[in-house]
C-alpha cells in the first residue's frame, strides 16, 4: 500500500508542477482598472491605503489566499508598494497602489467562485479530510495534498481551466488514500495499539482465542474504511468494536497470566473470589444465593432473572407509554373544554359590565334628583305667594317631587304670616327677592313709625293709614 501511494505521489507532482509556473491572467488590466480610479477618486490617499488594508484582513480570515493564491500575493505586493509610497509622499502612486490591491482582491474572490464551480470534488474531499484531523496524524502529507490543491486554483487563475480539470482526477487519488489512512489512524489505530500492549502480556499465547479475535475484528474496521469510507458513523462504530476486542484480549492475558503455575489452595481462593463476584451482582439485583451451585449455573440464574427483569421493565415502559399517549389525549379534551368556559366566562364578564355601567348611570340620575334642594323649591314657591300669584305656588311644584310640592305650598302659606328662614341654601335668593319684592316707602312717601308703632309719638299720614287698611282688608279676604 506504502508503494501505491509513493507512485500516486510522484504521478501528482509531475503534473501538477506544470502548474507553478502560471502567471496571474488579465494582471495588466486589472492595473490598467486601478489607475483609472485611481484618478477619479473621491478619498485621500491615506483613506484608500487604509481600507485596501482592511479588505486584505477580510480575504485572509476567507482563506482567499488558497483559493486565489496569485491574486492574493500580487495584492500584498501592491500594500507594500503602497507603504513605501506614503512614506516618500508620493500620492499618486500611493493611490495607484492601494486601488491596486483592491482590484487584485475582488479578482481573487471571483476566482474563488470558479474553484468552488470547476473543482468542487476536490475541494471538497480536501475540506472533509482538514476535518477529521488529517494534519494531525499526517501533517507533512496533508501539507503535500494543500499546495498540490492551491496549484490547481493557481491553474485557475492563470486560465488554464482545463488542465487544471484535467489534472484534478490525479489529486482525488491522493486525497482518497489520505482519507482513507486518517480514518484507519483515528478509529482503529487505539485499537492496534492495545493489541500490541496484548501481545507484550503474552496474549498471543497465554489468550490465543480471545488475541485471534482481535486481530480479526481490527482487520474487518481496516477493510471498511478502505470500502467505505464516506461512513464516517459507521467507521467509528467499528473502530469501537475492535478497540473493546483488543482490550479484551489484554485484560484476558493477565488473567492468565495471573493463574499459570498457582497451587491448590490459591486456585481455590480464586474460585471463592470468582463466586463473590457473582453474588455482588446477585444482591444487586434482589436474586437469591447462588451459593451451591456451579459457577457456570450461577452466571445462568443471574442472567434468566436479569432477562425477566428487563422484560417486565419493557412491559412497564410499553404500558407507561400507552397511557401517556391517553393521558395526552384527555388532557387535551380538558384543555379544549377549559378553553370553551373562558370563553363563555369572558362574554358573560362583558354582560356584567355592560349592566354596571347602565346601573351606575341610573344611580347617577337618581343621585342628581335626590340632592336637588328642597328648599330651593319652597322658596321659589314663597315668593310666588309673596308675589299674590298662583304661578309662584305652581313653580314651586315644579321644582320638587309630589310631596316636595305639598310642603312648597304650606311653606307658601305660612310665608304671609312669617317670613322665611334664613339658610346657606335660600339666603342669597331671599335677598335677591326682598331687594326687588319690597316697595321703597321712603321713596314714596315716608312713613312715621307712629303710624305702626304704638309707642311712638310721630303721627302717619293718610298714603300710610290707607296701604295699612288696604292690607288688613286683604289678609280678611284671604
């Protein structure tokens, strides 16, 4: 196997080598491009060096540089350039150079479109071995199969697109082989080094049967991911097996190892150590004593009741699962019944609250008429029956419910004995009644008091002694 890969080796170095010497296509136009915005640019000098800068740190965190390696390096050489430019204060160059870099960039990244077009299987199978450690386990090879890659993407950029096609068949060889022998190191290669520390205990010898066995196992990992090798979850499960044979074989060697040449009595204790070994396990798992019996028939009950015990945990599971399903189902039906009570609750809520707020409406009206004065209403009505008229009484009624009005109209009539008691209430409209009600004797014609007044000694006069009659033949009447 070493032979065919030494072959398939040289057969990819001599083709591709014809590779290295391709030069970047298109270079002079793409200069050509830069000085052309070079003198139509909006920014400074320094503004262009610093983001042609900036845009060679992204193309390399993109690994530009394995895609377009051409592209890459001319565009590092024009930064340098650029460099030197700033530092001799040559403007025009600095420009010319940093759009320099910038076009060499934008090249490179369609050139790595193309790669990913044109040489998607090996790209690919490169990507897939970087992954599963190759340069860990073959660092020089996998080393060898990257620049052998970056030389066909160099192909791309110079234009030689179909040698570089052509030429990809030869390296999907040598990736292959790679592969092949990075899965065989990462997933059985533990395993052989077990069955050599096997071999140094004497397995070979002392364990044939159990050493045979993991020989043939790390033999059948090998041949699977020889054929196989795209299975990347199966070649470990595999590589698992032939590891847990090899380990066998080892820990079996030493106890043989350990038994060669024992006299009577060690076998013996032994034997005893065998026996309490199965009774741990018989006492972990509530089995009664095997003691009596066989060390083979020991194993055997152990192994019937561990089997009825994993039986009746299936059946535990089978019927915890039957009624989780049923479970599922009738909370479901309880979640939808829930669902429909919010439901009628919430429009029940809404009726609720729309009655509230026509109660708290007919309470408020009913509120206003209860605070409406009452002695409002009984002063209106006294000043009507001040007035001698019957549409003071009448508006006094209006004012007041029934009962208000019968209480307005004894008020009224007790008014032209006594006058009205003053209140916070009827106090301003008292006043504003007596103010345009009471006549101004004064005004028109003064009156004694004599007249009225027993004790006085002035005598009234004739307008007096006739408004007196007047009103004493008028309180008759009434």
């Amino acid at each position: 196997m070493k032979y065919q890969k030494m072959i398939a080796l040289f057969l990819i170095t001599v083709t591709i080598t014809g590779c290295a010497s391709q030069q970047l296509k298109n270079s002079q136009k793409l200069e050509a491009e830069a000085r052309k915005q070079a003198l139509n640019a909006t920014i400074s000098p320094q503004q262009a060096l610093e983001e042609a800068e900036e845009l060679i740190k992204q193309a390399k965190r993109e690994e530009l540089g394995m895609y377009a390696p051409l592209h890459m390096k001319a565009a590092e050489e024009a930064i340098s350039e650029a460099r030197i430019f700033m530092q001799s204060k040559n403007n025009v160059k600095l420009l010319e150079s940093s759009f320099k870099a910038r076009q060499m960039v934008l090249a490179g990244v369609k050139n790595k479109a193309l790669v990913k077009r044109k040489l998607s299987r090996s790209l690919e199978q490169f990507l897939r071995i970087r992954d599963i450690g190759a340069e860990k386990y073959f660092e020089s090879e996998f080393n060898s199969r990257k620049e052998d890659l970056t030389e066909l993407f160099s192909a791309l950029e110079s234009g030689n697109v179909a040698a570089a096609v052509s030429d990809e068949n030869a390296l999907l060889k040598s990736l292959t082989s790679l592969e092949i022998d990075t899965l065989y190191k990462k997933y059985v290669g533990l395993a052989e080094d077990v069955l050599k520390k096997a071999k140094d205990e004497k397995a070979d010898e002392l364990a044939v049967v159990t050493y045979k066995s993991a020989e043939q196992k790390i033999h059948q990992a090998g041949e699977f991911i020889k054929q196989h090798y795209l299975k990347q979850d199966e070649a470990e499960k595999a590589g698992n097996l032939a590891m847990q044979e090899a380990n066998h074989a080892y820990l079996i060697a030493k106890e043989v190892k350990a038994t060669k040449g024992m006299e009577e009595k060690q076998a013996e204790q032994r034997a005893l150590y065998i026996e309490s070994l199965l009774e741990k396990i018989a006492e972990a798992m509530n089995a009664e004593s095997g003691i009596g019996l066989t060390i083979a028939d020991q194993a055997d009950r152990l192994a019937r009741k561990a089997t009825k015990s994993s039986s009746a945990v299936s059946k535990v599971n089978s019927l915890l699962a039957g009624n989780k399903s049923e479970t599922s189902a009738a909370l479901k039906v309880i979640n939808e019944k829930l669902k429909a009570k919010e439901q009628e609750l919430l429009s029940v809520n809404n009726e609720n609250q729309s009655l509230r707020l026509q109660l708290d409406e007919a309470t408020n009206k009913l509120t206003a008429l209860q605070q409406k004065p009452v002695a409002a209403a009984a002063t209106e009505a006294g000043a009507g029956a001040e007035a001698g008229t019957e549409a003071g009484a009448e508006a006094g009624a209006e004012a007041g419910t029934e009962a208000e009005t019968e209480a307005a109209t004894e008020a009224a009539t007790e008014a032209e004995i006594k006058p009205a008691e003053k209140t916070p209430e009827n106090s301003a409209f008292i006043q504003e009644t007596n103010t345009e009600k009471k006549p101004d004797l004064k005004a028109d014609n003064e009156v004694d008091v004599a007249e009225t007044d027993p004790d006085s000694d002035k005598p009234a006069t004739k307008n007096d002694k006739n408004d007196i009659a007047e009103a004493d033949s008028k309180t008759q009447a009434e």
